[in-house]
C-alpha cells in the first residue's frame, strides 16, 4: 500500500475512533465516503491476496505457501480494521438500504478475521487449513505389488473409477484413496473444527457455530425446512433411478455382490464419492443403438483439445449476448496439469477483485464431464465480469447458490442432443421416445444423482460444527448419512477409529461450504424453464436449448440473465431471483417436470423392484482376494491399511509382524499410499516456524 494512502487511511481511522468516543456517525455522506475509500483499498489488499493464493495453488512449494500466509494476515488484519471502523457509523439507522447493507456486510466478519486478536490461534488456524489442502492436493495411492508406481487423484484414480469395471480394481482404486488421504486427516479436523466455530463466536455472538454462520449467507429464516422439504420432493426420483441402477448393476457385476433391496456398493458408480453416475452411462443405457449422450468417445476421435473446449464454451456465451472472456483470462489461466510441478488441481474460477483480472485453474481432460465443469467454472467468471461495477461487498452471487448455478443452466442448454449436433458432437439426432429416454438418463446420472450427495454433504459438517457429531462418530455418522440419503454403502468395512472418509472429499479439507451445490442444482432448473420461456421454447423442457431461437429472442434471454447477474447481492436474493423467474421462491417444481418422462418410464423399468435400501446390509468380500490379511488366529481380515501401522488389529498380533517383507509406504500402509515426502517437509517446517514463532 503506497505511504501516502496508509497515512491518510490511518488519520481516517483516527478521526472515525475519535469519534466514536462521542457518538456514532450518522451521516450517510461520511458513510458513502467510507465505503468508496474502504473500495478502493479492499481492490488492493484483495487482489495482492489472490495473486499470492493463485501462485501456491498452481506451485505448492513453502515458498509460496509462506507469501500466502502472508498474504492472507494482512487480508484478515485489513477486514478486521475495516469492520471496526464500519461499527463507529450509526449504520443501523441509515436511511438508505444500499448504504446500510454494505455496512452490515463489513461488519460481519469472516472466520479467520476475528483471530486476530489471538495471533497464535490464527496462525493455527491457518497452518491446519494449509496442510490439509495439501494433504490432499499431494495424496497418492501407489500400486500394492509395485510401491513406486503412485496413482494421483487427477487423473489416475479418477480414470481408474470412472473407465474399468473391474470389481476389484475399482476397490483399491476406491479404498486406496481413503486410506492416503483420509486417515492422514482425521486428527487434524477437530482442532479445526474447534478454531473455527471460536472464530466465528468471537465474532458475531449470535452465531454459535460456523454452520449458523454459512447458514446467515442465505438470509432465508426458515432456510433448513426449506431444504428439506425441497429433498422430499426430490427423493422419489433419487429412489427410482437407484433401483434401477442398482438392478443393471446386478446384471453387471453378479447377485452375489449386489443385493436386489440393499445400498449399491459405493465404488461402482464411476466416481469416487458416487455423486455423479455419468460414467456408467455404457452399463444403465436404456436403448442401446438409439441415440447414445455419450460423446467423449467423438471428442477424442475428432481430436478435440482442452483449448477447444474453453472456447466452445465461451462462444456459448458469447453467442447469448453475455460477456466474453477477456484476453487476460485466456493469457493468465492454467487449463491443464502442469508436468513440472505439484498444483491444486480440484477445478476453481478466480476473481482477483480489480475488475479485471479474472480466471480459471484446472487440470482439465477431453471429456463431456469436464466441458460441463468448464462452463460451470465459466458461469462463476460471468458472474465476476457482470457485477464488477459493485462495491466489494456485493460482489457475490445473489445467494451462494446462484454463483454455483450460472455455469450449469448454460450447459443445461448445450447438452441437448440438438446443440450437440451443432457444435459437431453427435452426427445424427432422432427424434424418438427412445432417444429422448436415453438423453434424460444421461442427464439424471449427473443431475439426480448428485442430489443426496448435494444435501448431506453440509448435514453432516453442520453436525460436526454445532457439535452433535464429535470427532468420536465422525466416519460413523458419515457412513449413516451416506446410506440414508445416497443408498450406498462402502465395498469394504470401514475402521472408524483410523477411517476419516469425509476428508477424501475436496471441500472439507479445503473448507468450502456444499449445500450451495444443492441449492444451485434446484435453482438452475428453474432459471433455465424461465429463460426458455423467455427465449420462446415451447414443448418439453429437456429439449429447450435457450439459443436456439430467433437473434431477438437470444438476447431477451441473455439480457436477463445478465440484468440478475449485475445485482450481484446488493439484494436479498428473492429479488434477484424476481428478474429471472418473476417469482420469489425456491421451487422442485422445474426439475420434476424436466425429467417427468424419465420418471414415468424408470416407474414402469422397476415394477417388481423394491424402492429404497435395507441401510443393513454390507457386501460379502474375500479377504485375501481384495489385498487383505487374514489374522492369523484367524479372527478377522485386516484391510491393507491397517497392515503395519504399528496398530494391534489383530488380538494375536499378527498384522504387525513381518513387516519388512510388506511393501510400504512412508505411513506404513500396505496396499496404500503417500502424501509425497514434499508435502510432509512443508507441513513439517510450518509447524516448525509457527513453534518459533517465525510466521508473521
Ligand atoms: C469443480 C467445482 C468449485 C466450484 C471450486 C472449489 C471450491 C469453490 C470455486 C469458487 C467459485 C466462487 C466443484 C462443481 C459441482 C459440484 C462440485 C464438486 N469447483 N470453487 N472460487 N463442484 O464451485 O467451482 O471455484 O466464486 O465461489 O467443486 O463436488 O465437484
Ligand atoms: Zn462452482
């Protein structure tokens, strides 16, 4: 920050403290001169933070990791001053609304912000947030009889559940990564736990944990029996495509292992926390020979190229009379995995705050799955670009839901069989009951089953942060919710005193709120039936692509859209949704009816089926055949992890003799895994610095 600015910024604090001493500020002018002087400096701090973010996240190296850390204080040091000034303002009897958000919105500070006062706690804090990020950004599960061959998350081990059905390689692929990430996790989280809900305390009294703080990003009061009941109405679609996935899947990988009124087995569902079926399209095809969605196979024998397909997604864009990407964001992005170095490869959109710099970081693959993230990361730039003209505290979506559900109504358009046609990805479209069966199952594998995940993802963090899940049942109570809701159960049993499977999901190590995941896929349904309506579709909704009308009609749809974007959240959200929808209210009613013809036909698939699960059953497994060990009493089968851990698993022992003979990695696992030696040198010298009290 140049001098000159720092000194006039301290006699405004002075001035402001001074004040306050007498009484409150309450004039609205002084009040528009603080905000656009608070603006300009928030520009600044946030931009510098972001620019050091980026470069540790796409070079995890202690170097960088310490400039981010840096960074990150004099961010929380900046909120912190600038909330304290805000609260010297009479803010809460100002007259003009704008005026008294953007107050509010200052005053309301984040988590590590209120740390300050205790720097060791924010440092803390921060260490443990920066090593499990990269716990899990560095996590490898190498190969059981060949230890120095490792898989990666991105793209190893995603290929490996995504592109083979092999019963048993799908499991160590499934159990590997749990057993490298997960349990180097599971003691960390609870002080984290801990640290944030202090944080969030310290705070803002009212909210008594962080649940209740993410929660407040809504302002929705009734915003849990909101969801719920949304969930309700969803789950009987959830349920009938689950019988009849599960009923192909018998077909596929045998009775045996598969009950016909049980969970399906977790790993077999072609990602690795089961959320999106997309990739199982080739097993639950209902009219193989019809038009098949499945157009990664075209992709990669017409040569696509991941550049290709940011600029498919940008013209769509374009085409719809939004924003294009701007020459720094192609100039500056990091598009795919970089050869030479570890990075954060977990797919992310930026917002450097200046206005102006905008971009993407992702190590993307030619495939129909990552198009669809491109455009999902490309609606959260749209979104920057459109309310860049905001004050700093209105550059948000109007709820986080709305942020998550740009990206994804555009790509709801350029799914269609018809569209895909027009960017030269399916050769021939018929227009048959069959081939729209196809096209919607195609869609439900990424749509509807993503739902319970979407749901119980923060169900259970909100548990973990208000308390009623302790650090004691936190992978028991993971396991519970993931059977209720998802109806899936793990390949092997779980040992829940090593076993941290929440933390094998990116956003709980990193710290990133879910449910904004299931508010957007409700909302994105309902924006896309009303700028359909807009853009002059009529018939089934699956079969509206929002482009496909006249230039006029395009852009009233694009004009929309964009006309709810700029709000940015200078506006409780029902208004923001007004603009787009005319109405004010979350509604189901819009997905329901968009698969409405899948739901018919999955009701006539699964006449004799059962709907729903028995949460007791478990899937046999041969111990020797999947990497176990038998202990040798006999007694029980110690999964590949548990061998050589310097943990008794068997009463007799046996698990942790011989260990020499036992392919190992760093941790001792068996079968599993390494966070790389660089990784564990990072986190040993950040604890190092912080016991020394080097870290500023
Ligand atoms: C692939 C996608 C997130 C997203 C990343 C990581 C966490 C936040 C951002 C934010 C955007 C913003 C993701 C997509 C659907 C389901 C979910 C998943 N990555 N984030 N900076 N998804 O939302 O884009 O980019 O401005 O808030 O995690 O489970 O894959
Ligand atoms: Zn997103």
């Amino acid at each position: 920050m140049p001098a000159q600015k720092e000194i006039l910024y301290l006699v405004f604090l002075a001035l402001a403290v001074r004040t306050v001493r007498l009484q409150l500020i309450g004039s609205e002018d002084h009040g528009w001169a603080f905000i656009w002087d608070y603006n300009g400096r928030a520009e600044q701090v946030y931009y510098d933070s972001m620019v050091a973010r980026w470069n540790y996240n796409t070079n995890l190296t202690l170097e960088n990791s310490l400039k981010q850390d840096e960074a990150n204080f004099i961010e929380a040091h900046f909120d912190k001053q600038a909330a304290q000034i805000a609260s010297n303002f009479d803010w809460q009897n100002f007259n003009n609304t704008t005026l008294k958000r953007l107050f509010r919105k200052i005053t309301l500070l984040g988590t590590a912000v209120n740390h300050i006062d205790q720097a060791r706690e924010a440092r803390e804090y921060n260490n443990l947030l920066a090593e499990m990020r990269l716990i899990y950004s560095t996590g490898k599960v190498c190969e059981y009889h060949n230890p120095s061959s490792c898989l990666s998350l991105n793209p190893d081990l995603s290929d490996c559940l995504a592109n083979n059905h092999n019963y048993d390689r799908l499991r160590f692929c499934w159990e590997g990564w749990r057993d490298a990430v997960g349990r180097k996790l599971k003691d960390k989280y609870p002080r984290f736990v801990e640290l944030s809900n202090q944080a969030v305390h310290q705070g803002v009294p009212n909210w008594t944990d962080t649940g209740a703080y993410w929660r407040s990003w809504y302002e929705t009061a009734d915003f849990q029996e909101q969801l719920e009941n949304l969930y309700n109405q969803l789950k009987p679609l959830y349920n009938n495509l689950h019988a009849y996935v599960r009923k192909k899947l018998r077909e596929q990988y045998g009775q045996d292992k598969i009950s016909a009124t049980g969970p399906i087995p977790a790993h077999l569902l072609g990602n690795m926390w089961s959320q999106s079926w997309s990739n199982i399209y080739d097993l639950v095809e209902p009219y193989p020979g019809k038009t098949s969605i499945d157009v990664t196979s075209k992709m990669l024998s017409d040569g696509w190229t991941v550049d290709r397909m940011f600029r498919i997604s940008d013209d769509f864009f374009k085409e719809m009379g939004l924003i294009e990407m701007p020459q720094n964001f192609w100039d500056n992005s990091m598009f795919v995995k970089p050869a030479d170095r570890e990075v954060v490869c977990h797919a992310s959109a930026w917002d450097f705050y200046n206005a102006h710099d905008v971009r993407i970081k992702m190590c993307s693959n030619v495939s129909m799955q990552d198009l669809v993230t491109i455009h999902h990361e490309m609606g959260h730039i749209e979104y920057y670009l459109q309310y860049k003209h905001q004050p700093v505290p209105f550059r948000r979506g109007g709820n986080p839901g709305f942020h998550e559900a740009v990206g994804d109504l555009l790509a709801l358009s350029v799914s269609t069989p018809t569209h895909l046609q027009t960017i030269g990805l399916l050769d021939t479209v018929e227009d048959d009951n069959e081939s729209d069966i196809n096209f919607l199952m195609s869609m439900a594998l990424d749509k509807i089953s993503f739902l319970p995940f979407g749901y119980l993802m923060d169900q259970w963090r909100w548990g973990v942060f208000n308390g009623s899940i302790t650090p004691a049942t936190y992978n028991q109570e993971w396991w519970k919710l993931r059977t209720r809701y998802q109806g899936i159960v793990p390949p092997v049993p779980r040992n829940n005193d090593k076993d941290f499977d929440p933390g094998c999901k990116y956003h709980v190590p990193a710290n990133h709120p879910y449910m904004r995941y299931f508010v957007s896929y409700v909302l994105q349904f309902q924006f896309h039936k009303a700028l359909c309506e807009t853009s002059g579709h009529t018939g089934p909704l699956h079969k509206c692509d929002i482009s496909a009308g006249t230039e006029a009609q395009k852009a009233a749809a694009g004009e929309k859209l964009a006309r709810m974007l700029q709000m940015g959240s200078s506006q409780e959200w029902p208004d923001a949704m007004e603009v787009i929808t005319g109405q004010r209210d979350m509604s189901a009613q819009p997905i329901v009816d968009y698969f409405q013809p899948l739901i018919d036909w999955l009701e006539q698939q699964n006449q004799g089926e059962t709907l729903g699960w028995d949460d007791t059953w478990t899937p046999p497994y041969d111990c020797e055949a999947t990497d176990g060990f038998t202990c040798k009493d006999g007694s029980r089968c110690v999964r590949p992890g548990d061998r050589c851990d310097g943990v008794n698993d068997c009463a007799d022992k046996s698990d942790e003799q011989n260990c020499s003979i036992v392919p190992t990695g760093p941790t001792g696992g068996a079968a599993v895994s390494t966070v790389t030696n660089f990784a564990s040198t990072v986190v040993c010298v950040l604890v190092a610095l912080l016991m020394v009290n080097l870290v500023p």
